[in-house]
C-alpha cells in the first residue's frame, strides 16, 4: 500500500515541469488535509478544486481522479526500484538485492516527499478506503511484474518463475507492513529501519 513518493526534480526537467510538479505537490497537500480532517470518501474533487483555488477540469489535468493524490504514479516507484535492483550485484543474495532497493526508494524518494507528517498522513489515508486499497493493490501488481523477471533471472532452479513471484510478493508485502507500522508510530523510528526489520523477519525464510 505503498503511497505517494517523489524523487525531486531532476536536472533533466524543464522550468515547465517544475512548475507542473509544485502544483501537483500543492494540491496533494491540500488534498491529504481534506482527507484527514473529513474522510476520503467524504471529499468531492470539486471541493479539492475550490479549495486549491482552481476548477475542477483543472484539478483533472493534473490528477485524472482524487485516488491518485494518494496514490500517485504508479510506474514511477516501480522503475525506481527495477532500476536499482538491475544494478546491484549479481552474486549479491536477491532477497538482499531487494531490501537494498526498496530502502533506496523510502530514503530518495520518500512517502510525502520527505515531509514524515504529510507522508505518514497519506499513509493512514491510504487504508482508510476500500477505492484506495484496490488502487494499491493494482499498484503492487504493476511493481510485481516489472520486478519478478528481474528475480527469476538471479534464481538457478526450475522452478525459478514460481519462486521468483513468491519473493517478490513477500518483499512487496514487507514494503507495505513497514510503511503502514511507520505511519501509525510516533516513537522516531525512520521507515528505512522499520523496511530492514521487516526484511529480516522473512530473511532465513527466502
């Protein structure tokens, strides 16, 4: 139930890009405080339009419906993460490969783009609504696929394709428990080290 990352602007984008992210990080900002307050299902795109000071045919060039505030591009995360487990080594174990690359995600492009309270908040709303867990869902299916072909290729038996798709999952499945566990805590444990011990629950398992 991963929620909305980002990786900052890169030196790549345009002065127009940049523009178009400050708005679509503006929005996401009121958008998750209307969420909070009054509950996902209860707020309207119209209401989150107005409130951003714009229309809500506006709000759509940014953000084709309110569950993607919260849910934000769901390939972005994924590519990050397939990039930077292609990298690691290939004699590296592949349940460490994964960790590796999933902590690069919550530490360079982190729930709430590096604001813990907005980031914990789109987490707690993220599990608040059914719409928003099935977005989720798809969201981890997408990741699943780009990343198992990566996993079954480091896995020598025959059956690597099944094996390959369970480890994906349950690293996905850690991913979400130490995303949702971190939003939920107010002990000044980092996401990063609630990912590792996730990971290492399941380590002697993989």
């Amino acid at each position: 139930m991963s929620s909305t990352t980002s990786s900052g602007p890169s030196s790549g984008q345009t002065l127009r890009e940049i523009s178009r992210d400050a708005v679509r990080a503006r929005i996401t900002e009121i958008a998750l405080e209307m969420f909070a307050e009054r509950g996902f299902e209860q707020v309207t795109v119209e209401q989150i339009a107005a409130e951003a000071g714009m229309s809500a045919r506006t709000f759509h060039r940014y953000f084709p419906a309110k569950e993607d505030v919260v849910i934000g591009d769901p390939a972005r995360g994924g590519e990050f993460v397939r990039g930077v487990l292609a990298d690691r080594p290939q004699d590296e174990p592949v349940w460490d490969s994964l960790r590796l690359a999933f902590d690069a995600l919550v530490t360079q492009a982190p729930p709430g783009g590096g604001d813990d309270e907005r980031g914990k908040r789109s987490m707690r709303v993220l599990v608040s609504a059914a719409s928003l867990r099935a977005r989720s869902l798809e969201k981890h299916l997408l990741w699943a696929r780009m990343l198992t072909p990566l996993v079954a290729a480091r896995l020598p038996d025959d059956d690597a394709a099944l094996r390959a798709e369970i480890i994906v999952q349950s690293a996905l499945a850690c991913f979400d428990v130490a995303l949702t566990t971190w939003a939920n805590a107010d002990d000044g444990t980092t996401a990063s080290e609630l990912l590792d011990r996730s990971f290492a629950t399941l380590r002697p398992q993989v």
